[in-house]
C-alpha cells in the first residue's frame, strides 16, 4: 500500500515536454524562440529577394515534397530530386497553383515557402 502511494506521488509529479518544431536558426526571419526541434522551413532574410536553388529552394522542396516525389514514393512519376527533375516540373507543369491548392497532401506549405518558390521561378529558376 505505501508503495502504490508513493509511486502515485512521484507519478503525478511528472510532467512530459511538449516537442514544439519550428525554425530554430537565431538568424531567419521566421525564428521561434520555442522551437525544441527545427521543422527545416527556416526562411534566411536573402531567401525573401533573391532567393537561390541551393540555399532556398530545394530545400523547400526537400521538406515538403521529396518523400512522395521521388523513387519509391506515391507520385514518383514526378521526381523532384535535383535541379534538373524541379526545372522539368516548373516547365512543364502549374507548380504554383498545385502547391496553392492542393500539395503537399498533408497540409500546404507555408506562404512564405510558396513565394520563395514562386519568386525564384519569376527570375528565372537558375540552378544556383
């Protein structure tokens, strides 16, 4: 019986952290001071006026594309894994309007991810 008392009490003690993702780099735009575990969208202040390939977006796309697009995923038909497959798929597809309205299927992106996109396409999608 004192066991079961004492292990309640040490029990109801216990309280468990709450994992709260978001941008942990100090130095983005979007930084969360509450962030525990970065969900990889931090946006760098050069993201929002010239955005590059390398630094901006692809890693948008790695974040929120890649596990369906790309081999083994449920539309590899469309590869988004280097420049060459996202170039492809900014010629030859709507991309804005699909990321606007229906991908990723889990939940959209975040505005400014779409804008970052939507303005590195605008100045012409340079592989840099």
């Amino acid at each position: 019986m004192r066991y079961n008392l004492l292990l309640s009490i040490i029990l109801s003690g216990c309280t468990y952290n709450e994992l709260i993702t978001g941008c942990t780099n100090p130095l983005a735009i979007n930084y969360s001071a509450d962030a525990i575990v970065d969900d990889g969208n931090c946006l760098l202040d050069e993201c929002i006026s010239t955005p590059s390939f390398v630094d901006c977006v692809k890693p948008i796309i790695d974040n929120n594309c890649v596990s369906c697009h790309s081999y083994g995923g449920e539309a590899a038909f469309l590869d988004l894994i280097d420049y060459n497959s996202i170039n492809y798929a900014v010629n030859n597809y709507d991309i804005i309007v699909i990321i606007n309205t229906t991908m990723p299927k889990v939940a959209l992106m975040p505005e400014n991810n779409i804008n970052i996109i939507e303005k590195w396409i605008n100045d012409g999608a340079q592989n840099n």
